[in-house]
C-alpha cells in the first residue's frame, strides 16, 4: 500500500505549512507501520522546508505538479523535468497574441522568476524580475499565467486550447494557470516512484481536491476526492472524504489502516 496525497487543501489548509497535530499523528503511525505517504503536490520546493520533517522514512516527495521529485533526506533532486526556454518562450508568445495582457511568471528551482507586470500573491522578496527571455536561462518546472481581465475559469480553458498538445496545461488556484513540460502530471511523477519502488497503480490510495489532481485519481487503484474539492475532481474521485478544515484524509487513513495493519503504539 502507498498513500498519495495532496497538500494545500487537501491533507492542509490552503496558505499554510503545518500539519495539524491528528493529521501529523496519523502521518507519523502510518510511517512507523511501514506504510509510504507520498506528497505529491503543485506546490513548489522553496514552499516545502516546514513538511520535510513528515514525509517518513521512504524521503520522497513530488512537487511543481510532477516536474521535480525530490528525496527529501538526502536534499536533492531525483528527477527534473522542465520547460527549456525556447518552447516556453513560443507558448508565452503564443498565449500573449490570443490573450493580449496576459502575464507570466516561471518557478525554476532556485525560486520563483517574475515578468515585468506580473503580480504574485506570496512574498518572494529578492526574486529576478525581467522580460521572460533575458530572465528564462535554466528549465522552468511550471509557467506561470495570469490575466487581470479574464474570469478565471474562461482563462484556463482558452489556455488550454492556445497551448493544446506542446506543454500540460492545469490549475490549482483560481485564476492562475500552471503549465507544465508535455506529458508532465502528478500522475507521470508518482507513476514512475511507483514503479522504483515496485508498488502497483492498485496498491496506490490518492487523495485531492483540485483539477491538477485529476490524473493522479485516475491513476491511482483507489481515489479520494475531499468534500471541498471542485467539482469536477468530486465527479472523477471514487470516494469522499471529510473536508480538509476537518481532517479528512487523517479521518480515512485511521479508519483504513484500522482494518488492514497494526498501527504502531496501538
């Protein structure tokens, strides 16, 4: 068995990084019970020092929505793919003539890379801010796009059709749309941990509340969809779960890991 989860929204509240202290002792006794939970979530490195401590004794983790993982013991990247310069430079080009005032941004891993009008909700104090291609010098693990004029959901979908096939169009937040390399998904990155550590998609639990979630749900042999999830995550998940203001995904796993092995301490 392998618990995949979510983290903003999900397993914790959105804007935050700590664990609350039931979901931390579950965390903890699924870990001593040699059961792997594996964070997969959009949410970049820089954002993820204060959840290391919880990612148990396996060290790995998946962030920027499957473009990194990350072994969190030995602080180093396992695996990277990002958007090179010259096809995200197209795609921004691309985007900015369908939908003029579009705005853009790039996490690369040593932080966030910002376009002269770009507005970023999060402090990111000393972050390089420039015209996209005197500042797009290493891979970007997402391109980051927002619109000060467009309905959020309108944005990601006319998004999505400008950039179709070239890069993995998604969201997380609204009105911000998250690109990633093609073929890049939650599910691509936990699809290959998996595989290192010869687990199968039917051994997997995964749990989420977002549209970047998707894939992941659909892959993973047993989904969960959180009560505050969006809709359409609501429509593709196989179960439900307690929302993320109560718990609900440490509500589960207690109730799941009850039934299949002893938790340590009990």
């Amino acid at each position: 068995m392998l618990i995949a989860t979510d983290l903003g929204g999900t397993l914790v509240p959105n804007d935050t990084v700590v664990l609350p202290p039931f979901t931390a002792s579950v965390l903890h006794q699924l870990d001593s019970a040699g059961v792997p939970v594996v964070f997969v979530t959009a949410r970049p490195l820089r954002w993820m020092d204060a959840l290391w401590p919880h990612v148990g004794n396996h060290g790995m983790a998946i962030v920027s929505n499957g473009a990194i993982t990350y072994d969190a013991h030995e602080g180093r990247i396992v695996s990277l793919v990002g958007i090179g310069s010259e096809v995200g430079l197209d795609v921004c080009d691309a985007i900015t003539g369908a939908l003029p005032g579009a705005r853009f941004a790039i996490e690369c891993t040593d932080g966030i890379r910002l376009d002269p009008q770009y507005v970023e909700p999060y402090p990111a104090p000393g972050a390089p801010r420039g015209p996209l291609d005197e500042i797009w010098t290493d891979p970007a693990v997402k391109l980051l796009v927002r619109h000060p004029d467009i309905e959020p959901d309108l944005l990601h979908n006319q998004v999505a059709a400008i950039v179709r096939d070239v890069a993995t169009v998604t969201w997380s937040v609204s009105g911000l749309v998250e690109i990633s390399a093609a073929g890049i998904t939650k599910a691509s990155a936990l699809q290959s941990l998996c595989e290192s550590l010869d687990v199968r998609s039917d051994d997997v639990i995964a749990f989420g509340d977002m549209p970047n979630d998707i894939p992941m749900l659909m892959w993973a042999g047993t989904s969960y969809a959180v009560a505050n999830a969006h809709e359409s995550v609501q429509v593709v998940a196989q179960r439900s779960a307690p929302s993320c203001a109560d718990e609900g995904v440490a509500q589960v796993l207690k109730r799941l890991l009850k039934t299949t092995v002893p938790l340590a301490g009990e």
